[in-house]
C-alpha cells in the first residue's frame, strides 16, 4: 500500500470518527456514569469521615473529664491528647482533599465539555477537509495542521490482511488540570474508539 494511499484512508477514517460523534457520546455517556459513581464513592467517603471525626471528639472530650475529675494533668493525659490530635489532623486533611475533589467533581460538566470537544473537532476538520491550498506554503501548513491532529487523535493504525486500514482513535475529552485535580480519573479523560 503506498503511503499516500494510508494517509488518504487513514484522514478518511478521522474524518468519519469525528463528524459521526455517536462513537464519542456514548463513550462519554459510559464515562458520565463512572464519574458518577465515583462521586457517590467519595460523598460516602466524606459521611464516614465526618462520623469518625465526631467519634474522635467525643473520645476527646472523655479524656478531658476524666482528667477534671481526677484532678490531674500528667504525662499519660499528655500522651493520650496528642495521640488523639493526630488522629484528628490525619481525618482533617483526607476530609480537606476529599471535600475538594468532590467539589471538582460537582463542578464539571462533563457531557458539556464532550460537546464543546466534538464541536471543536468537527469545525476543525470540516475547514481542513474543504481546504484548498493554492500555494507551496499553504499546502506545507494544511500538511502540518492536518498532521497534528492525526497526531493527536490516532492511537494506532494497522493495514490488515484485505489492506485495509483499521485506526483506533483516541479523544483527549478532559484537559490536564482537572484530571489532576480529581484522583483516579477514569481513563485520564481519554476515549478510545476503533473504526
């Protein structure tokens, strides 16, 4: 197979991957789901959280009056306190990276940014697709833009035994400061589909 021929298979591919986002919306839908599922997972994370800092007050407060009533402060009282605070410090700060990624999470809309990303792509596309360069240099740019986004959608292409060419494509949907913002993110934010 000659290489203008791969790339004409491989460009048409894309081209049918990103103006049929059907592939996309329900890959997103699957991912909709997980995030959703995760969050339920983090809001019972924060419940049993803010029952074992409420149970470690409790203990707290127990020590305390016991101490009053017997009318003494010593080193075992000291010890038990300090024992006690870090238990609470060590709750505060998972409840403090846990209450932030939950509102992450509340704050993303994630079917809203897979449109925005399949519309983008589309527009994208459809202007390179209809693009009709009269010069070396406009030729040489739709080449490098055209390039650029084979780069960064196509994961894998392979010409298989009737020489056709299978691509697997994948969608960068989240960008990188909220994947980083949100631990465990399904797959990155990635999709990964093959045509």
């Amino acid at each position: 197979m000659s290489t203008k021929r791969a790339e004409t298979q491989v460009w048409g591919k894309l081209y049918e991957f990103a103006m049929n986002p059907d592939f996309l919306f329900a890959q997103a839908k699957d991912q909709v789901k997980q995030l959703q599922q995760r969050y339920e997972h983090l809001q019972k994370e924060q419940q049993q959280i803010l029952e074992e800092l409420e149970k470690e007050f409790v203990k707290r407060q127990q020590v305390i009056t016991e101490a009053r009533k017997k009318m003494r402060a010593d080193a075992e009282f000291d010890e038990r306190m300090r024992e006690l605070y870090k238990v609470e410090e060590r709750l505060k700060r998972r409840l403090t990276t846990l209450e932030q990624e939950i509102d992450t999470y509340a704050r993303l809309d994630w079917e809203e940014k897979v449109k925005e990303y399949v519309a983008d792509l589309q527009a994208g596309i459809g202007e390179l697709n209809n693009a009709i360069p009269k010069t070396p240099d406009e030729q040489h740019r739709v080449f490098l833009m055209k390039k650029q986004l084979v780069d960064e959608l196509v994961s894998e292409a392979i010409i298989d035994d009737k020489r056709d060419i299978q691509v697997e494509f994948r969608a960068k949907i989240i960008d990188v400061a909220v994947s980083k913002q949100i631990l465990n993110f399904p797959i990155n934010g990635e999709i990964v589909i093959r045509l």
